[in-house]
C-alpha cells in the first residue's frame, strides 16, 4: 500500500521477529513441551505435572493467594490512585505530593522488599510499623514496668495466678516487707529512688516493695532494703480478705505504700496486671497478615503508577461537564460519583486490568519480605513455580505453572486489547 518492496519490509522486520521468537516464542513453546515430561525431561508424564497444579498443597495455597492479590492489590492501588488524583488536582503543592507518590516506582521490587522487611520487623526498636502501633497502645494501655519481677530467696510471698499474694495475714502498726528481684537495673521506672522502710502509722498497714539485690558478692542483706537498691515505683497493691479485694495501694517512689484500717488481717497481692509484658506490637510477617503486609508493599508501589495515569485522563475530562453539573446543584461527591468516575472508567480500566497483570507475576516482593517461616503462607504461582523449579528440582510441575499462568494472564490481555480497539473505534 505504501509502495515499499517486501523484501525491505521483511528486513526491517526480521530483526524484531528474530529477537521476539527467542525470547518468547521458543520459550512459550519450550515449557509448554516440557511440562509434559518428568523431571529428568527423558519420560513422558501426561497430565500428570498439571494434576500436581491442583492436588498440592504448597500450589492450592498459591492459587489461593494470588486469587487474594488480583481482587484486592490492583482495586486498592487503582482507589488510592484515584483519591490522590483527583484530591491533588487544586492544590499548589499537588505536583510535589504526586512527585512524592510515584517515586517508590523508581525503586526495584529487590529493594522495596528490603525496606519492607525491615518496616514490618517484630521487634518495635527496629520495625517502623511496630514502633507506630506499640506507642499507639501504650498510650491507652502503657506496660508495666516489672514484666521480670518475682519472689527471691525466703520471699514472704507465693504465686498467684500471675501475681503474688503474701503467705500470711498482715496487721497493722507492723510494716510489710515485699522484696522482689529480676528487673535489670536499666529497666527500673525513670520515677524510681532510694528504698525506704516504711514507718508504721497508727491503725494503717504500711510497707515497702523493691528491688531486693546488691551488685556484687556478698553485698546487701536480703529482705531488708540496702542504700544502692530502689524501690518499685507504681507498683499496685491489694489488700485481699476472703477473696475479696478491700483496700488497694499504690506504692510511692521509694517503694512505700499505705493501706486503710481495712486491710487489717487481709492477705496483700501484688496483681498480674503489674507483671504483664510489654506490648510487642502486631506480627506482621506471621501466618495471618504476611499476604496483607506483602500486598501493602506493593500497593505503596504501584499506587504512585495509578495516579499518574488517572492524573492524565482527569486532565482531558472536559470541564464544562463539571462545571454543568455543579450549576444543577450537585455536590462534589455527586460530581466525582456520577461525572467524573464515569468520564474515568476507560483509563480506570486500564489501569486496573495493567495491574492484574502484574500482580500474577509477582515473585520479588513474597520472596524477600516473608520469611521462611511464614513463606509458605504466603506464597503465590510466581515464587511457587521457582520453588518447584529449583529448589525442589521439579522442572516438569514448573513449567506446567509457567502455562497455567499464561493461561491466566491471555484472557485478562485479550479483554484489554478488545477494550482498546472499542476505544479506537469511537
């Protein structure tokens, strides 16, 4: 039609079929032979490589999960994209805010996965995520200090379901003493001074709780307190008659504490609540939330390639349209749900559709963020087929999940390129 010869349309092409056909229709064409064969590649294996897909374990739990990541990473990515799109479209600043959104894509899934590991680390002096998440819950429901603490040697006190009541009856004018050991000194309360004994008060129960060890060999007496030791600052105390709680304390910053005339012949109590552990905030990469916490990785990259595109087709939405809308009274949520999302439904769709594409191809994400222990739960085709290929030396079953997930991805492909014909078409 334009008047070039063949044989000059032919070798402008040949270089890009030559390329095409060894780097993906020989390989295409390769796995699909091979996942006819067993292991060793010399016998052939029916379909049996193809009913390992569905029988087991490690590969249902990847079916599973990728079913998980194509219902909601590529729905949440193409929201977030959204909101930021069209919320930054007024704003001054909304270039430097997008900027900030899509750069995480300038960074490889390698070192995403890195950085993400490290922000969902369990222990909150290293994981950002727990970090955030322990100073919110300790700010409602603070720690206790004396998650170690518990009874020495010759302790007038005896476990009590995960606290300690004393062996006998207390009485008043006779000051109690409640030494405990095991809270390394940097771990004392920042409030906590000098053990006293305490003074008895006429009619009231008083005492003294603390931190009964001296460093060194043969230094301090026990169960009296010593000049170097401190006392249990906040430590809660329970005056307990029959069962029954009839007095409560809390001790002072030398260890003190007094109690009313009703604690007089009561047994005292040192409650579990004061020996709780600290919060260690939520196990990210375990079991339960591995897959959530890999797909919110993802999401914080793939969320700034969503606005940008959605940002392109915002701004070739006609303005009069809005405008129109705005004049017969609708407000800005009617306009965004019934203009703007319908004048966006096209670039929506391609965005979304680009995105369950890629997320049946993720592999480096689930490979550097889960760790071993919870790999397993988190795995997807991507890795599995890995797994099976190299680890397991499977390259049979291997290649029959390379075609199972060609098979997936054609459909999603075609619908596109329909789409977009339809869209070329108007």
């Amino acid at each position: 039609m334009t008047g070039t010869r063949r044989t000059v349309v032919a070798l402008f092409l040949l270089p890009a079929l030559v390329l095409l056909g060894a780097l993906v229709v020989y390989p295409i064409g390769y796995s699909a032979v091979r996942s006819f064969f067993d292991a060793s590649g010399r016998g052939f294996a029916g379909v049996d490589n193809y009913r390992t897909l569905f029988t087991d374990d490690g590969i249902r739990t990847a079916l599973k999960n990728n079913v998980i990541w194509v219902v909601f990473a590529p729905a949440v990515s193409t929201a977030l994209g959204l909101i930021f799109a069209v919320l930054t479209e007024r704003v001054r600043w909304g270039t430097a805010f997008k900027l900030v959104v899509f750069m995480p894509m300038a960074i490889s899934m390698l070192a995403a996965g890195i950085i993400f590991r490290m922000v969902y680390d369990q222990d909150p002096d290293k994981g950002v995520a727990n970090a955030v998440w322990v100073s919110v819950h300790d700010t409602f429901a603070p720690s206790s200090a004396f998650p170690k603490a518990h009874p020495g040697r010759n302790s007038p006190l005896e476990p009590d379901h995960g606290g300690f009541l004393t062996k006998a009856t207390v009485h008043a004018d006779q000051p109690v003493s409640l030494p405990l050991v095991g809270v390394a000194p940097d771990q004392m309360p920042d409030g906590a001074k000098r053990a006293a004994t305490a003074r008895p008060e006429p009619g009231k129960v008083t005492g003294t709780t603390w931190q009964d060890f001296t460093r060194g060999k043969g230094v301090g007496r026990l169960g009296t307190p010593d000049p170097s030791e401190l006392g249990y600052a906040g430590m809660r105390i329970e005056a307990v008659k029959d069962g029954t709680v009839v007095a409560t304390a809390k001790a002072a910053a030398d260890g003190t504490f007094t109690l009313p005339a009703s604690a007089d012949g009561a047994r005292l109590r040192l409650p579990a609540s004061n020996f709780r552990q600290p919060y260690n905030g939520v196990e990210w990469l375990g079991p339960t939330l591995v897959t959530p916490a890999v797909i919110g990785a993802y999401v914080w990259m793939w969320a700034g390639f969503a606005m940008v595109l959605i940002a392109a087709g915002l701004a070739g939405v006609p303005r009069e349209l809005l405008e129109a809308a705005r004049v017969d009274g609708a407000n800005e949520w009617q306009v965004f749900r019934k203009v703007t999302v319908p004048l966006l439904a096209p670039v929506l769709a391609v965005v979304t559709v680009t995105l369950m594409i890629n997320v049946l191809k993720v592999f480096d994400l689930v490979y550097i963020i889960a760790p071993g222990s919870s790999q397993d739960d988190a795995n997807v085709l991507a890795l599995e087929l890995y797994r099976k290929g190299f680890s397991e030396g499977r390259p049979g079953v291997a290649s029959a999940i390379a075609v199972f997930l060609l098979l997936l991805v054609v459909p999603v492909m075609l619908f596109n390129i329909r789409r977009l014909r339809r869209e070329a078409r108007r």
